[in-house]
C-alpha cells in the first residue's frame, strides 16, 4: 500500500469529513437513515483499507475512528481470500502499532476496538501464518507487556490479549463465516501452543507493579494494569480446556472422582470446574503465585479505608473472582497422591478467605450495617465450589487446621445467621440475604446430593449431624415464622403462584439437609405436627386457625420431601438416610418415619368428617394433604417387595440388619391389613375431594393426577382397589352420581382412564372386561338415548345437553386411552357401540367446535389403541367408520368461511381448525401404522381392506382441508409432511395408481414442502421424492411402467406439453443446490433424492448443466463450475445403481461439489 | 343483582329459555357465558383462591359472539353462571340486495329477509362475486338471547 498521491490525499480527506459527518449526525440524531448509508457504504466497499487507516490516523472525531476500525474489520473478513499475504500482515501490524502508540489516549474504546480487530484479523489468519510470523506479533506484545515501554501500553498489550482469548474461545468468539471447524483448529493451537505462555505474561505483568500498588497508599495507575493482568488470568482459567487433560482420564484418582460433573449435582450448572490438566501444574500451583494473590487481595483490603479503594472496586472485584476460580480448581492438575496436594491447595485458598465469612454472626451484622455484602456473598460462593470439588468428609476437616472447628459447622453457623437475618427483614424485595441463603443452600446441596449410586453415599461426619440437625431446626422455625408474617399482607396469591416453583427446588435443598441429621429431623417434624393437631383440637370453632393451618400447610410439604423422593416416572426408593439411619429401630411402629406417617394420615382422615372439613380443612390445606398423600403412597404404600440379597458381601451383619428395618418400614404398609386400611382412607380422601370441594380444580386436579393416577400405576396397589367398598363406590358414583359430572371434564376424563385401568388389576380378564363394561355402560346408553331423541336436532344446542355431551365424550376418551391389552375387547366394543351415536352427534353438532374436537379426539385415541390389536373384520369395520367419520367431517368444513366481525374469534376458529385437523392426521397415522404392527391372528388383506389406500383416500379428504395459512402453525406442518413422506417411502406403487389430480395435489404440497423453511420439512420431503424417484428408476429398469404417465409428462386438455414430474423436481432441486441458501444438515438427503432423479432423467440433466455453464460468464468460475458439475457424476467410481454404497459415493460427491 | 334479573327474563320468555344455569368451574374455554347480559365465547378461563384459605373463583375472559368486544367476570366456581343457548341454522341464499340484506329460504318455504351481510367491504364483494357466479351458497345463522347474525358462509358447489 503505497503513500496516497495528492489527488488521492483530497479524496481520503473527503471519505474522512464524509465519515465524521455522519457520526456526528447519528449522534445528534439529524437524518440518521442518511448517515447509516453513509456508514454502510464504507463497511462495504471493497478495499477501503487506505481510507480506514487514513481516518484512524488523522481523525479528530473519536466515533470516527471507531467507525473505521469497524470498517477494517468488515472488509478483511470478506476479502481475506483475495488479500495477499504481505496486505494480511500489515493490516494486523497496523492495529497492533496503532494501539501501542495511542496507548494514553483517553478513548478507551477506540483502543479497544482497534485491538480486537487486530485479535479477529490474527484469528482469521491463524492457519495461514507460520510459527515466525506469529512469534513476531507476539514479541511485539510481549515486550509491551514487560512494561519497557510504560504503564499505559502495558495495558494496551494484556488488553490485545485479552480480546485474542476471547476471540478463540468458543463461547465468545465472532462469527467469521467459517466452518465450525476452522474455530475448532484455532482452540485447539492457541490452548496447547500459547494459552500457558499468556497465563505466565499475565501473571509476571501483575507481579511486577504489585508492589507499587500495595506500598501507595493513594490509587495509583499501576492498578489498571493489575486489574487487566488479573481479568486476563480469570480468563484464561475460564477457557475450556480440552486438549490438556483428556490424555490422562484414564489415570483418575480417588480423589479427583470425587470431582462431580455437573450434570449430577442438579444446580451444579452455576459452578463450573476448572480442569487444566497436569501440564499447568508448574504455574498455577507449584509457582506459589496463589500466596502472591491472596497476599494482594489481603493487602488490597487493608486499603479499603484509602482513597481509591473501596470493596466493590475493580481490583478488589477482579482478585476475588480469581480466587474463587482458583476453588474450583480440580482434575489431573494434582498429583495422584491422595488428594494431600488438592487438600493442600484448598487450605491455602480457605485460609486467605475465611475473614471473609468467618464470624458470622459479625459479618452479618457489618453488613446489616451497611457494609457491601460483596465479599461475603464471594465467601459463601467460594465454599460452594470447594464443595463442588471434595466430599463432605474432607471438606469438613479443611478448616479444622485453623479453626476449633469444621468447616460444616461453619456452614451451618453462617446460613443461620444468614436464615436470622432473612427472618428480620421481610420484605419481598431480593436482599442480600435471599442470594447467600440461595448460594449456601446450593452448597448443602453439592455436599448431600449422592453423586454416584455405585459409589460410596455422602455422609456427614458427626459434627456436621448436628451441624445439619441445628440448621435444619432453624430453617422450620424460619419456614412457619415467614407464614404467619406473610399472612398479614393478604391476598397476593400471583406472588405466590410465582413462586411455587422456586420454593419446591428449595423444600428439596433443605430435604437434604434434614436427611443429613434425619435422627433429629424426623422427630421434630412430628413434634411440629402433633403440637399443632393438639391446637387444632382445641381451638375448634373458637378462634379462626389460618394460621395454623398455614403452618400445616407448610409442614406438610417440608415433611413431603424430607420423607419421600419425587420418583419421576420411576418407582422412588426409600431415601438412603432413613434405611440406614434407623437401622437399630427394628420394632416397625416405633420407627420414627412410621410414627410421623401415622400421625399425618390420622390427621389427614379427620377431613372425611363434614363438620371438621368446614372448619379446619380448607381447599388449600386439602391441597397439601393430597399431594402429602401421593408423593407418600409412592414410595410406602404396597412397597413391592424385591430386596436383592447383598451384592456387597462385605459387612454382613450390617446389611442384614438394614435389610430388616428397610422390610419393617415398608412392610407396615406393605399388602397386609394396615396398608389395605391407608389405602381405603387415602380412596376416600379422594372420594370427598371430587365430591365435597364443588368448583376447586386445583385440588381436584391434584387428586385426579396426582393422587389416583399414581395409585393405578403398581400394578398391585390394582390387585387391592377392587377389593376396597370405597373403590366400588367411586366406580359406582362415577357411573350414577350427578356430583361427578359437575368435575371439570378433563378431570373427569381422567378419572374414567384411571378408573378402566385399576380394571385391568382383576384377577381374570374375564373380569376386567365385565368391570369395564359396568364402568363405561352408562356412556353407552346416555349417548344412545340421546342422539336417537327424535328432537335431538333442536335440543342439541341447549346448554345442557351440550354439557352432557362433552362430558360423555371426555370420559369415552378417558376409557379408550386406558386400553390395555387384557381389556382391550371390552374397550372394542365400547366403541363399536358408540360408532353410530358418534357420526349422528358429528352431524349435529357441526357448528360446534368444541363438541367436535372432544369426538375427534376420542376417535383417535380409541383407535390408537385398538387398531393393533384388531382382526381382519374389525378392521374393516374401523376403517370403514374413520372413512365415513372424514368425509362427514369434510363435508361440513370444505369451502366453509367463517363472517365473524371480531379478530380474535376469527382466529380462535383458525385454532380450533388447526387442533381438529391434526387430530385428523392422527387418526390416519395410526391407521397407517396397522402395516407396522399388527398382532391379530390374520392379516387383513383376507377382507380386502388395503391400508394404503385407505390412507390415501384418507389423505385426499383432508388435504383439500388444510390451507397453507393452516401449514404456518409449526406441529400441523410437521404432522402432515411426516405422514405424506411416510406413505411415498412406504408405498410408492400406491402413488403411481392415483389419478392425475390427486397426484397433482400431492406433488403440489411435496413441491410447497421442498421450499418450506424448517429443514426438517424440507429433509422429509427430500426423503419422499427419493423414494419416488426410485421406484420409478427401479420399475422401469426391469421393464414395467414405473409412474407411467406421471413421470413422462402428458398433454393437458389445451394440447400444452407438460412436463413429468420427476423432471420438474430434478429442476427445482438442481435449483435449490445452486442457488439457494440451504442448511447443510440436508446434503446427505439431498444427495440421495438427487441421484436417483438424475439417472431417471440423463437427458434432462446434461441439458440442465449445460444451459447452466453458459449463464456464466466469468471464465474461471465457467470451469470451476464445468469441473464441479463434472466430478459430482464422474468421480469416485459412481454407478448407475441404486444401492447404499452408490448412495453413499454420490453423498461424499456432493459435499464436496458443496465446497465449490 | 343483574344476574338475578336477569334469571327473571330468561324464565319469563315463552317457550325454549334463552339461558341455562352452569356451574362455573364446568365451563371451558371455547364455551358459551353471559357476561353483562352478554353472550360470549369464553377464551381464557384462570382459577385463583379469595383469600389463602378461601374458596376457588374463576376469571373468564369472553368475546361477545355478535359484537366481538372483549367482556370479563369472576365467579366463585362453585356458583352458577349463565350460559346462553346459542343455536344455528343453516340457511340457502337466495339473493342479495343493493343494501346488503339478503333473502333465505327457510324450511317452511317461506323467506326470511330480516338479514343483513357483514360489512366488510372485500368480504361482501366475494359473497356477492360467488352468487353472481350462480354458486350455490348456505349461510349459518348464529342466534342467541333474541338476537341473530349470519356466522359463517358454505360453498356447495356450483348450481346445477
């Protein structure tokens, strides 16, 4: 780049005023479309290189010079292919100089753009430039770091440091427009070659003016440098290291497995650990610069008093952050030697950090004080990442060195003070307080979770039980105290909704903590509870118990989670800590967590009395019961029994005697007489709740789902229900009583599925039929009287019928979705029964969308079930209804547009078509699916019935249905598509036999779905026209028609050619390749949809390149792109066959002919 | 006091009641309610609790099915609402006029010409195109609480 002539001098002068004028203009807001052209145009010219550099060098206007850097940066990126090499490393050398020389200039960000510039420039380039050329910049900035040439430019340097990591760090990184793995590459090099290098520079830098600092007694500006040095360390131990550690996995320790990852501890997300690997083990560790920063940070609070300082400042903050990094420290970094060296580590860390948290009691009152929390809240984050990084056992001996005591203990003893200081201030504003109980709890939680089911559990050593047992005391006084303070601020039940689920993450932290000391825990959760029952007692009808009642509440739902686990899905075991606490407790109704249950279950039966329910037991308290109740009888209730003899053959006796408490628990409640009689109470729990809480859905909701749904889960809590008088009584109210029909009527659906499916739990299938029946009787006969009303037409639409209707239909589709194979022909028959009440409620209903979609919904999920199951004639019989059920349908929505004047009704109807259609679609991919599985005894081809054109036919009704506004709701879409793909990959004989408008029709949605945006769509439509394209290549190959006309194009009725349709796709595919922009997940589908459309049209294609190359008209593309075109048929041994290998030749083919 | 007047109203009308007693935590989203003497299409139901240990109330969200303005209530869910009887009927079209009103033949024979089209511009233009084409065309009347209004419009295919 020569020097600019005098013209050009005028003309870079003019781009400058230019440039400064719009920046100006922006900023004062004057015509700012004009001046972002201005801007634009500058970043988009080609080589604006001199002009850029022109504008840094002389420009007054400081967004000016920022404007250019931006510029720079723009037009390097673009063009770096074209640059040649000698212009590459000028521009980096030039931002580099550049920031160097302006080190004292006041605009900060100037600097700081121009060297991240010169960091993205130095990125790009990475895998061109040669080791001399990097070691060149690099000289340059290490001498900058040094400090030879002053303060500021120091500075400059770590900062031009700081920008490069952050540049080849992944997560921070700028796009460039590469692929992922050109980033990979970088990572990969900077982390093994220089990443180190860059730690030391950092580090020596801050050494160097740590003495100036600590010696001033004034700010001095040897600060900033210390704090940039610092923030680049933090930096560099935030990097991911890969490529360092993974060599040595193999040679895991014992004391390094403890290291958890986080995907076990369920909140370890927030505390990453820093694995370096033992390469780093010199300077991170063995250098004693750990001494050197706690030796600052504690000089640097001394200051806290002096100008200049204070404890929020950014020095103090950087140093604080480092050293908290520094506790998650972990892996192959130590020695193997037991863990002395990691133990070693941590007691330096924790020593230099204990003034932080440590006494408690008076950091929490400074802080009440009006101190910053700052530090302390780092405290507490620095003991959650030791806790992160050892077991409770060594993190507990740690501070024994140089405190009396543990530091469990101090654990404790801190959240208490921070527990005490939540329960003075009571506000709903988040305080300091709130964040350090949320971290402290955290680290109880990283202590107590059970990282590893093989491996050894996380005890607390004694002192940390009653560390655990205090605390845990504590937090229940803390929990009830904050209900009955929040019962004088009444009803803000949003604020409480919101915070329902916060509360259950933290009801399990504080489980934790109370199974860590469950000897204590147990028993005062049940003195808790029988205080406040006796209360109750006492103060019936005398004074108005809310808040006792929210201390029930409260109670409750702590004493749900310390007793029992969530389960979900699975069967929950017996928290570890009450099977082998209580190991000495053989008698079973002495067993604290007997006697606690007992205690709840008799209180939670007083609710069946019509006069205490009024009185005591409220929705809301209910509420709490029934969940008590149901996360209870998960794990105790009918227990199966299946306790495997000891694999662990050490510790005998031990064991033994575990297995015997465990078997006293669980048998107490197990099948015998006492778990029959919490069974039936918990039945008729459920009973009053359904009956006796008219219009709480909540409660109700939590019974049906919760409670009910979980009982009929075990299998032999079933065996038990039918043989209960108040089961049958709830089968029998469910059936006759109008009480249930007043349920919300998804609740009602529930209770049939749950119903049906406790059926299944009789002894003989004969049985569970009969059972059904009787249960699912009334729906038959209430829908038959109904529609065969000869006034049904005209009371059809009253209210009330309506009502009956829906709930009819809601249970019908809670009864079919139970289906079960065992009762899977009383469930048949339901529907069979129901078929013609069905299509005539269909007929009536017609303007009433609801309706409709109850009906559809229960046809698919009857459908569902049964249709695997069905012999030839019955299918026959379903399909010939689901047809019918369609063109009913179809008949009353085609051509159909709803006048509503009001928008939202207008697209509510949009919605409520949208979920119809879909259920449609449902309906025939579970028709479809009857090929896939099957499990009659016959095939169904001796009726006659063919299930792909069935399908089609089903297809053709509803396609006419689905509008593309109706395609723009993302799961309708992807219904369709994988339908339509399914039945083309499955049956492309069927496709070729359909007339030419159907077939047009599909073709049309195939071609809609090929330009559709989500790839997914776009893949399973690539997949149907691959399947199409080949079986017509693979027909005609061996002589038979294949498409026939389809493919080879017809005359239309005005005597126009037109052209085959596979011939149209090889177009608009080759179309889609070339020239549009498309994710490169689909290559491989598009590949394999590609060869096959180009065998069957040779001629096509060669055309098709042809037209393409003479488009072209700048000669070196013309052959790039001839030799692209020629190698994606020719090379790699490519055949005319359509085998896997083929497929996967033309595959790798494509990619390549990608790079192009 | 407005909903027991109005019980009195529906209960005075002869023949079918325009209005049905509900229990509130029966209705459903994409149901019918009366709120302010208004029949609605309810689009969003939500409970909450008067009180911490009170009883359930539900919060409807309706659209007035006629006018299209958006109406809301609260109601213990245990309580009755009214739910309006909203019927249609399906009618032929047998001719627009200038103004607008259109002529249906009923099923008695008779026609019924008390009906006007919506006015939107484009709408009507489609409808009037549609008809001139001689497409045969049924239009859904929407009648509830003593008022009526053309819902919705049916293409079945051309005149033969």
């Amino acid at each position: 780049m020569q020097g600019p002539g005098s013209n050009g001098l005028a003309q870079l002068q003019a781009t400058m005023h230019a440039v400064e004028l719009a920046c100006t203009s922006i900023q004062m807001h004057i015509n700012p479309a004009a001046a972002e052209a201005t801007l634009l145009s500058l970043r988009s010219t080609p080589q604006p290189y001199q002009a850029c550099q022109f504008i840094l060098e002389n420009s007054q206007v400081p967004i000016a010079r920022f404007q250019a850097a931006a510029a720079i940066r723009d037009a390097a990126i673009r063009e770096w292919g074209f640059l040649i090499a000698d212009d590459k490393r000028s521009l980096i050398s030039f931002c580099l100089c550049f920031v160097m020389q302006h080190a004292s200039s006041p605009e900060g960000y100037v600097l700081a753009k121009v060297s991240s510039v010169a960091a993205q420039l130095m990125k790009r380039g990475w895998l061109d430039f040669t080791a001399v050329e990097k070691e060149a910049f690099f000289n340059q900035v290490n001498q900058a770091i040094l400090g030879i040439h002053g303060i500021d430019v120091q500075f400059i340097g770590v900062n031009f440091l700081e920008s490069l990591v952050s540049e080849f760090s992944p997560s921070t990184s700028s796009a460039m427009g590469l692929p992922r793995e050109f980033h990979e590459q970088c990572w990969r090099s900077l982390e093994i070659d220089f990443l180190k290098t860059f730690y030391t520079w950092a580090r020596n830098a801050a050494i160097s003016v740590t003495n100036r600092i600590i010696e001033s007694n004034s700010e001095v500006p040897e600060v900033k440098v210390c704090n940039a040095a610092l923030r680049l360390m933090l930096q560099i131990l935030n990097w991911d290291f890969r490529y360092n550690s993974n060599s040595t996995k193999s040679s895991i320790n014992v004391f390094s497995a403890v290291a958890r990852h986080d995907t076990d501890s369920p909140r370890g997300s927030e505390c990453t650990l820093v694995q370096p690997g033992p390469a780093w083990r010199d300077v991170l560790i063995s250098s004693g610069h750990i001494g050197w920063l706690l030796s600052l940070y504690a000089a640097l609070r001394q200051k806290f008093s002096c100008e200049g300082y204070w404890i929020d400042c950014p020095i103090a903050v950087s140093a604080r952050k480092l050293i908290l990094q520094f506790c998650s420290l972990t892996g192959t970094i130590f020695l193997s030697d037991n863990g002395k060296m990691h133990e070693h580590h941590l007691l330096q860390l924790l020593s230099g950090m204990i003034d932080w948290i440590d006494p408690p009691d008076t950091v929490s009152k400074s802080i009440e004080c009006g101190k910053s929390e700052s530090e302390m809240l780092d405290g507490c984050r620095a003991l959650l990442a030791i806790a992160n990084v050892t077991t409770p056992f060594v993190f507990d001996q740690l501070l024994k060195s140089i405190r009396p005591f543990g530091a469990l203990t101090l654990l404790s003893t801190l959240m208490c003070e921070v527990i005490k200081a939540l329960m003075m201030s009571n506000t709903e504003e988040e305080t300091w307080s709130w964040v350090a109980r949320d971290i402290l709890l955290d680290t109880w939680t990283a202590l107590l979770v059970p990282f590893d089911s093989s491996g050894g559990k996380s005890m607390l050593p004694p002192e940390g039980v009653n560390a655990a047992g205090n605390l845990f005391a504590l937090i229940v006084e803390s929990e009830l105290k904050a209900v009955s303070s929040a019962l004088t601020d009444d009803d803000d039940d949003d604020y409480l909704h919101t915070s329902i689920s916060a509360m259950d993450e933290r009801l399990s932290s504080y489980a934790l903590i109370a199974r860590g000391a469950i000897h204590v825990a147990i028993p005062l959760l049940t003195r808790l509870f029988s205080e406040r029952f006796v209360r109750l007692d006492q103060g019936r009808g005398v004074i108005y118990p809310t808040e006792i009642l929210e201390e029930v509440y409260s109670l409750l739902l702590i004493a749900g989670h310390v007793v029992a686990d969530e389960g979900e899905g699975e069967t929950p075991l017996v928290p570890y800590a009450i099977q082998t606490y209580f190991a000495d407790n053989i008698e079973a109704d002495k067993h604290p967590v007997i006697v606690l249950s007992s205690s709840i279950i008799r209180f939670a039966e007083k609710s069946l009395d019509a006069e205490l329910r009024a009185l005591v037991f409220s929705p809301r308290l209910m509420e709490a019961v029934v969940w008590f109740l149901a996360r209870w009888s998960h794990t105790y209730l009918m227990h199966p029994e299946e306790i495997k003899e000891g694999n662990s053959a050490h510790d005998q006796d031990h064991q033994l005697r575990l297995l015997q408490t465990r078997k006293g628990l669980l048998n107490f409640f197990g099948e015998g007489i006492q778990g029959r009689l919490v069974l039936d109470i918990i039945v008729r729990i459920s009973i009053t709740t359904l009956m006796s809480y008219p219009g709480e859905k909540n409660l109700q909701a939590l019974t049906c789902y919760r409670l009910l749904h979980a009982l009929v889960q075990h299998k032999h809590i079933c065996v038990h229900l039918f043989s209960l008088d108040s089961w049958r009584n709830l089968a029998h109210a469910f059936a006759n009583e109008k009480s249930l029909l007043l349920l919300n009527t998804a609740h009602q659906r529930s209770l049939a599925q749950t119903l049906v499916h406790s059926a299944s739990g009789l002894m003989n299938s004969d049985a569970s039929n009969l059972c059904i029946r009787d249960l699912v009787g009334h729906m038959v006969t209430c829908l038959g009287e109904l529609s065969g009303k000869d006034d049904f037409k005209i009371v059809a639409q009253q209210p009330d019928i309506i009502l009956m209707v829906s709930c009819m239909l809601e249970r019908l589709r809670g009864a079919a979705s139970a289906s079960e194979p065992r009762t899977q022909k009383a469930i048949y028959e339901l529907g069979l029964s129901v078929m013609n009440p069905v299509l005539v409620l269909l007929e009536v209903y017609k303007h009433e969308s609801a309706v409709v979609y109850l009906l559809l919904k229960f046809v698919v999920a009857w459908v569902n079930g049964q249709i695997a199951f069905l012999e030839a004639g019955e299918t026959a019989v379903v399909v010939d209804f689901c047809m019918r059920l369609l063109q009913l349908y179809s008949s009353h929505n085609i051509g159909k547009i709803s006048l509503s004047l009001s928008s939202s009704l207008l697209s509510e109807a949009k919605t409520e078509k949208y979920k119809d259609l879909r259920a449609l679609l449902q309906l025939l991919s579970s028709l479809c699916s009857k090929d896939l599985i099957d499990f009659s005894s016959d095939s169904i081809e001796t009726q006659g019935t063919d299930i792909s054109q069935v399908v089609y036919f089903g297809l053709h009704i509803v396609t006419p249905l689905i509008s593309l506004d109706l395609l723009k709701y993302p799961k309708l879409c992807h219904d369709f598509f994988s339908l339509l793909s399914h039945l083309l990959e499955v049956y492309p004989d069927t496709v070729a036999q359909l007339n030419s408008e159907a077939f047009a029709h599909i073709l049309g949605t195939l071609d809609f779905g090929l330009h559709h945006q989500d790839t997914e769509v776009v893949d399973m439509c690539l997949r149907a026209l691959k399947a199409l394209a080949s079986y017509h290549y693979n027909e005609t190959g061996s002589g038979r028609t294949g498409l026939g006309l389809h493919a080879s194009g017809i005359m239309d009725p005005g005597g126009n050619f037109q052209e085959g349709i596979l011939s149209r796709f090889l177009h608009s595919l080759l179309q889609l390749l070339l020239f549009e922009d498309y994710s490169p997940d689909l290559v491989s589908s598009a590949a394999d949809a590609l060869l096959p459309l180009i065998l069957c049209e040779q001629g096509l294609y060669q055309r098709l390149g042809k037209e393409l190359l003479e488009r072209q008209t700048n000669p070196t593309l013309k052959s790039r792109l001839a030799n692209a075109l020629e190698s994606l048929t020719s090379t790699n041994q490519l055949s005319s066959t359509l085998d896997r290998i083929n497929y996967q030749r033309f595959r790798k083919n494509l990619i390549w002919y990608r790079r192009f | 006091m407005s909903d027991e007047e109005h019980h009195f109203e529906s209960k005075g009308d002869a023949g079918a009641s325009k209005t049905y007693p509900q229990q509130a935590g029966t209705i459903r989203k994409n149901g019918y309610i009366v709120i302010k003497n208004r029949p609605c299409k309810v689009v969003e139901v939500s409970t909450s609790k008067t009180g911490k240990h009170g009883h359930a109330k539900c919060h409807f969200v309706g659209i007035d099915i006629f006018n299209g303005k958006k109406l809301e209530d609260i109601v213990p869910s245990s309580h009755n609402c009214d739910v309006p009887h909203v019927s249609r009927t399906d009618y032929q079209l047998i001719d627009i006029s200038e103004d607008g009103f259109v002529s249906l033949l009923m099923d008695n024979g008779d026609t019924k010409d008390d009906l006007r089209l919506p006015t939107d511009d484009n709408l009507l233009g489609q409808i009037k195109d549609a008809f001139g084409e001689g497409k045969d065309l049924v239009l859904s009347v929407m009648s509830a609480m003593g008022e009526e209004q053309i819902c919705a419009l049916k293409d079945i295919g051309p005149k033969n």
